[in-house]
C-alpha cells in the first residue's frame, strides 16, 4: 500500500491511476497533517509526497515521519511537480 501526499487533485489522480495500474493499492492525504494521522493508524509500506503544501509541508512531514520509531523505516519518496 502506498500512500500519496499532495494538495492538489489531479496529482493525487494521476499518481494514483498510475500505481494503481501497476497493481498496487493507493491511499491519500492533502497534507502532511492528514498523512502522519493515516499512517500512524495504518502504516503504509511506502510513502511519496510532494514538497509545498498547505498546513504541513513536505519537508516537515519528513522531518516528523524519521522521527517516529513506528515510520521512520518506512521508505519515503519526495517528488515535486
């Protein structure tokens, strides 16, 4: 399962057709808020998130993500558009 971090709509669309194409199952999150909430009640196996985004940012998501000892191994992926 992978999880897929970005404000905007058509990115989250379009990366989620894509991996879904490939056969894996995709969640979302509009933010890195909503992201640490959902992985924290349901791990992911992967994470890729894009960098701005409103509320919490690609960067701190990162920086909180490596800091929990129940994500941190957890691979995590940044991609802008």
């Amino acid at each position: 399962r992978i999880l897929i971090v970005d404000d905007h709509p058509e990115n989250l669309y379009l990366l989620r057709m894509l991996l879904q194409g490939h056969g894996f199952e995709a969640d979302e999150a509009r933010h890195g808020a909503e992201a640490l909430e959902k992985a924290r009640r349901n791990p992911p196996d992967l994470v890729v998130s894009d960098l701005l985004m409103p509320v919490m940012d690609g960067y701190t998501l990162l920086r909180d993500w490596k800091r929990n000892a129940g994500l941190k191994s957890i691979p995590f992926v940044v991609y802008t558009a």
